[in-house]
C-alpha cells in the first residue's frame, strides 16, 4: 500500500501555560496538567511544566491559560477529490473547517463523484484512487493539512469476498454509507459488512430516510441486520426515523452511535440524552455530514458540540470527547486523545470574546461556540486566531526561539 510521506517534521515543540486540558477520554475528560512535548509530530510528555523536559525546543508556545484539545474529528463528510466539493461547488472547505478545528475528517464516501462508477471493478478503482490522492494530498499541504481519511467504497450487488479483500490490500479502510449503492437489503449488507470486517474495513450504514433524491429508506430492522460498525447518522440525514426506532438502535446494537450536524436537532438531542441514560456514552460519536443539501459548516462539529451541550445538557467536556476520544476508539484511530505516543492534533481555544459564559466550558454549556486561536496537526501549526469562529477571548502565541 502506498503512504505519502510528510517530509516536514514538528522536531521539539514546547506547550506551556495551558489553562484547561481536555483529554478527550470522557471517562477522565480533564487532566491536571500545563504542559505537552512533543517530539516529531507526537507527544512525548504531558504535565506540570517543571516536570517536563523542556529544554532545547524548536519551538515553544504559550497558551496564556487558554483550553487544549484533542483536534476535532468529523466522523461523517463526503468529500470527492482535492479541497472541492461538487455539491455546492465550493473550493477550500476543507482547509475551512480545519479553522473551525477539525483535523481529521472521515469519508462516508465520495458519493458525490459527478458520473461515480457503480459497476464493481470502477468502485474499486474509485476506493482505491481516492485513499491515495487524500494521502497525497494531505502530503502537499492542500485542505490545511487535514488528515482525510477517504476511499469509502459504497457497495453495490455482486460484490465477493475477493473485492473485499482486494481493496483491503490495496489500503481501503472503510466502506462508504451502506444503502447509498445498490445494497439496500439487512442480510445482503450483512454479508458483505462481515467480509469487510474480517478484511479490516469498518463499515457505516446510512439511517432514516432518503437524504437527496435518488437515495433511500433505511429503517432500524435493516440497521440491526446489517450489524455494519458505525450506525451512521442516526439522527437521519435529514430525516430521520421515529424516535422508538432511534431508541430500539441504541439498546438493541452495540455499535457506534453517530449524530449529525446535518440531521434532525431534536433527534440528535433526545438520542445523546438517551445514550447517556442507557449508560453508553462511550458510543457516542459526532460528524457533520458535510458538504451536503444543507452545505458545508465550517464550524459544523463545534455547533453541534454547543447544541448537544447545551440543550441536552451534558457538560461540555463530555461531549467534546464525543467528537474526539470516543472517535478515537470506536473507530481505531491513534489521534484523538491527549496521551503520550499519540499524534500531536490539537485545537486551542477560549470562550469567544463577550460570552455570558465565565470560561470556555461554561460558554458552550451555554450554547457558545468557543473562539479558536491555534489549530496544530502532526506537531506544525496550521493556522493561528481562525478566521472563521467569534473571535478568542485569548489566544496562544508562539515564543520565538533564542
Ligand atoms: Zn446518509
């Protein structure tokens, strides 16, 4: 399988002065401590400043006591080639969103591919082509250096256990939205999630109901039978199911739960308060399902971070874990959590100048989005005070070096 290769590398980088660090892990979503190092693009060490080795830096940033996080992790886009959208004919969306501190997007495949094969060996060829040129891409530096995790097949009628297997070879990670294709039937998909899985392709099954013309209902029965790994959009994209059918997934799958910015809000809601009170929060995870009917949100994960928190009133820390860690481990990815030996991704941020909120996580429990001023992938920083959320009441600033 072919790898891009970044040559540019972080070397030493210093984090110091971190007012809030948010783990990403909702289980200990806070960690008392003030400094990160990393080395090469990956953490070397998380704690009180005058216990790290901070010595000889590259480069050292001070957070003035703004909050850290794990970059945010859009669990559902679909993006077509290059930093382009054909939906909406946008250039630049994903480098725009990397301002509302997204640094990994997951395809849930590249469905709006103007004339997209259907037939098995061009879907193939598509998966195939499309992981290779977001590597590549992300390589270049296009799209703001997001790590786009593309080549999201969507499976049609008559594939065998071999195309799994090929595409597996050849680098596909992931399947595209099961019901998008041809594949609309519970025990059809089944069979072919499960060849998926034992090849180490993750699979997401689109839920609810059609969500541009040409696209399909798929009701819970047909979730439950295809057992696919991420129940996709689970608050519909748009439309979404009944809420007893949204409740039936939830208790009766043990799979991801995955809500929507561009879904029902009322659903999305009443299903992460149901998560929390069936005690599963950890299957909680958040996209946006951009670009779409609804367009593209530059700051799509951190409105729907502010909505979860603060109308279902689930502290603001959780949920920012739901869009990081809980990706993280639901969907086998290193980055996505501040621990040592993971990707150094992180977005700074403070509550957005004249919040009512007293900090960054009361304002987003207030329904804030907060202000971003520094987003960092693979230890390089991509952009300093974002251009597109309200501005930060602070922001971190690069120290120069002796
Ligand atoms: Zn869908």
């Amino acid at each position: 399988m072919a790898t891009a290769v970044i040559a540019e590398k972080s070397g030493k980088v210093v984090i110091k002065n971190i007012g809030l660090l948010l783990s990403g892990d909702i289980d200990q979503p806070i960690l008392e401590a003030d400094t990160i190092v990393v080395q090469d693009g990956l953490i070397t060490a998380i704690g009180k400043f005058k216990d790290c080795d901070t010595a000889q830096a590259d480069k050292t940033i001070d957070c003035r006591q703004t909050a850290l996080a794990p970059g945010l992790i859009d669990s559902h886009t679909h993006p077509v080639f290059g930093d382009w959208t054909p939906r909406q004919s946008q250039l630049g969306w994903i480098e725009s969103c990397m301002h509302g501190g997204v640094t990994t997007m997951i395809s849930a495949g590249e469905v709006h591919l103007p004339g997209r094969p259907k037939d098995i060996v061009g879907v193939k060829a598509l998966a195939i082509t499309a992981q290779r040129a977001f590597d590549g891409m992300r390589a270049a530096g296009v799209g703001g250096g997001v790590k786009v995790l593309a080549g999201a097949p969507v499976i049609e009628k008559g594939m065998v256990e071999q195309d799994f297997a090929d595409m597996a070879a050849a680098g596909v990670r992931l399947l595209g939205e099961i019901g998008l294709g041809s594949v609309k039937a519970g025990d059809e998909a089944r069979q072919m999630v499960n060849w998926a899985r034992k090849h180490g392709i993750q699979s997401t099954i689109h839920t609810g109901g059609p969500s541009i013309p040409g696209s399909g209902l798929i009701d819970a029965e047909v979730v439950l039978e295809a057992d696919a790994d991420v129940i996709g959009h689970i608050n519909g994209g748009h439309t979404a199911l009944p809420y007893q059918q949204v409740c039936k997934l939830c208790e009766k799958s043990s799979r991801a739960i995955e809500i929507v910015h561009n879904g029902n809000e009322k659903i999305a809601l009443l299903t992460a308060r149901h998560a929390m009170e069936l005690k599963c929060p950890h299957r909680v995870i958040l996209g946006t399902d951009a670009p779409a009917g609804s367009g593209v949100q530059p700051l799509g994960m951190l409105r729907l971070i502010a909505l979860i928190s603060s109308l279902a009133d689930i502290p603001a820390e959780i949920v920012f874990g739901f869009a990081t860690g809980n990706i993280s481990r639901m969907r086998k990815l290193p980055q996505g959590l501040i621990e040592v030996g993971r990707p150094a991704d992180f977005v700074f941020m403070d509550k957005a100048q004249h919040s009512a909120g007293k900090d960054l996580l009361d304002s987003v429990q207030l329904g804030d989005i907060p202000g971003v001023g520094m987003v960092m992938i693979d230890g390089l920083i991509k952009c300093q005070r974002s251009r597109n959320t309200p501005p930060a009441g602070e922001v971190p600033i690069l120290i120069a070096t002796p």
